[in-house]
C-alpha cells in the first residue's frame, strides 16, 4: 500500500500544500488517540462552555481545537486559521499562503455514546500581501485548493481531494496513513438516504414530498424501495455516502424562518461539497450549487442536500 507522504509526493501539489495536508494528517492521528481512549483519558463529558453559535462544547470540542491551532501554528502551514470553536479567525504570522477552516469534532452529540465522529477541513488561498481576516475566509467553495475529512470510528480513515479525485487512506498501528481507496466515487442513482426525521413536522413542502415519495416505496411514485440511515454525525453520514452512495439532507425548516439552515457553510457544507463533486456527485443548498454561494460571514448556516446525482437534481427540482 501507498503512504500519504508517498501519494503526495507523486501529486504534483505545491510542496508547502502537501506539507500542510501531512501536518493535518498528523493532528487528526493525535485526536484519533485521544478519542480512542475515551473515559480513560479524562475527555468525555461536557465543557462547561459555549462556542460562538451557542452551542455547549464537550471536552473533546476544545482538546480537538486546540491540538489543530498548535500544530498548524507550529508547523506554519497557513497564514490563518478558522475554527467552530472560535469567533474569529487566528493569524499566524510567516504561514504558507492559504487559509484553513476546520470544524474539530463534527458530531458532538455523539462523543460520550461512542458513535462515529470526526474532523472536516477546508483550505483556501490567502490574500497575497496582506495580514488575512475574518473577511478572507469568504470565497465560494469553488476556490478551494483542497478539502476532506478524518472520521474517528472502528479504524481511523483520512477522506480528501486536491481537486482531482477523492482519496481515503486507514491509520495503522505504526502511525501511518496507507491509502485504501485510491478513487471514491458516488453512483448517479440511490437506495438509501440520510435526513433527521424527527424534524419532519417542521419540513417545507419540497422536503415534505421528497421524503415521503422515498418512504412510499415500491407502492409509491418512485416504484422502489429506499433505506434511511441516520448517524447525527455529518462525517460518518457522509463517509458511508463516499463508500456506498446514497444522499444527505440537512433542510432549512420552519423552526426558525430566518435561520438558512443548521450547518455551517466555510467549514461543513463547503468541504464536504467539494469531496462530493470530485467523487461524481452534487451539493445543493436546496436552490443553487453550494460552490458557487458567496459567504457573507465565517460562521454562516446553509441548507445542505448532497449526494447521488439523480437524488439531489429531484429534491433541488422540488423547491423551483
């Protein structure tokens, strides 16, 4: 088997991405050790504070963070970082000129119950001769130079793309990441499908008859039957899509009319997006392509439905 070193090296990137992405590797190996130890290690449980949506953070929210701020700042492998966890974005002074957006530990609410959660990073170009800010995060995902995730389950997988292809690589007992899927690819059509269902009630009405086309089977108007799997973990959700295909779908709802959606734009919707198309499939926020949206803000919501091709143009259909 191929290592990442071994597999970047033949990439052709720019040497200082390729070193920012091995940096990356690395941070996530050192959560995955953290996560896998679990109660034994003193990290589960919560934090006892808030992040800047309001959210309550667990204690592994903010170890996750932090590991990721020191070892990128350490490493200077980018001029400035942005996290879930922080208001705004930290410079660091003499990085490599790109822009990196994490979420630290997607899947919260699965930390103390041991279900599969995970990391998801974004990098974007920096501004050339400038100190960067918030304001420069704010490119459409279409810019990005490269994308993934690392998802903390039974192994420990590292899921990315240069922005020629998607690539998965499994973390040994030595440390290191050996490619195990040289080409991750999402078939047009779809069996299977990811939506929080106890939302359902507060549904417009294209999500409404989307979801109830699928859940009316062979008896129904798409003639077939359809599987849901629900994980709470946009990571793990997304990674069995990127194995085995299938679609996901985070709608806005009428819980909240101003609220565009739940999760976060720069840095959910926008990587997972970018590893979605790579892989053959489409990302939508229910009305135009996520990688084309113009970010207003560092920690902007988004309506997401991703996945299968067929899937994802009929639901998008749906709310023309």
């Amino acid at each position: 088997m191929k290592s990442l070193d071994q597999v970047l090296s033949a990439s052709g990137a720019p040497a200082d991405l390729q070193k920012l992405i091995l940096a990356l590797a690395q941070t996530c190996a050192e959560i995955s050790a953290k996560v896998r130890l679990g109660a034994l290690a003193g990290v589960l449980g919560e934090a006892g504070s808030d992040n800047v949506q309001g959210e309550h953070q667990k204690k592994l929210d903010l170890i996750a963070n932090d590991l990721l701020v020191n070892h990128l700042s350490s490493a200077k492998v980018a001029l400035a970082l942005g996290s879930e966890e922080m208001d705004h974005a930290v410079v660091v002074p003499g990085g490599a000129p790109y822009l990196v957006a994490f979420d630290p530990l997607d899947g919260s609410s699965n930390i103390d119950v041991n279900v599969s959660i995970g990391t998801i990073f974004s990098v974007l170009p920096a501004p050339a001769g400038k100190t960067p800010g918030d304001e420069d995060f704010l490119q459409p995902g279409e810019r990005q130079v490269a994308a993934g995730y690392a998802v903390y389950g039974p192994s420990t997988e590292l899921v990315f793309s240069l922005g020629r292809g998607v690539q998965a690589f499994t973390l040994d007992n030595q440390g290191r990441w050996l490619m195990t899927v040289e080409k991750m690819t999402i078939a047009p059509a779809a069996k299977e499908f990811a939506i929080n269902a106890s939302n359902s009630r507060f549904w417009y009405a294209p999500v409404q008859r989307y979801i109830s086309e699928l859940q009316a089977g062979k008896t129904g108007p798409r003639g077939k039957d359809f599987n849901m799997r629900w994980v709470a973990s946009m990571v793990a959700d997304v990674h069995r899509i990127l194995c085995r295909g299938g679609v996901f779908l985070y709608p806005a709802d009428q819980r909240d009319p101003a609220k565009p959606g739940k999760l976060r734009l720069l840095y959910e919707a926008n990587p997972m997006s970018f590893l979605v198309e790579q892989a053959g499939g489409v990302s939508t926020n229910g009305h135009e392509r996520i990688l084309s949206l113009q970010p207003t803000k560092l920690h902007e919501r988004v309506a997401v439905f991703l996945g299968a091709k067929e899937e994802i143009d009929l639901v998008t259909g749906y709310h023309r």
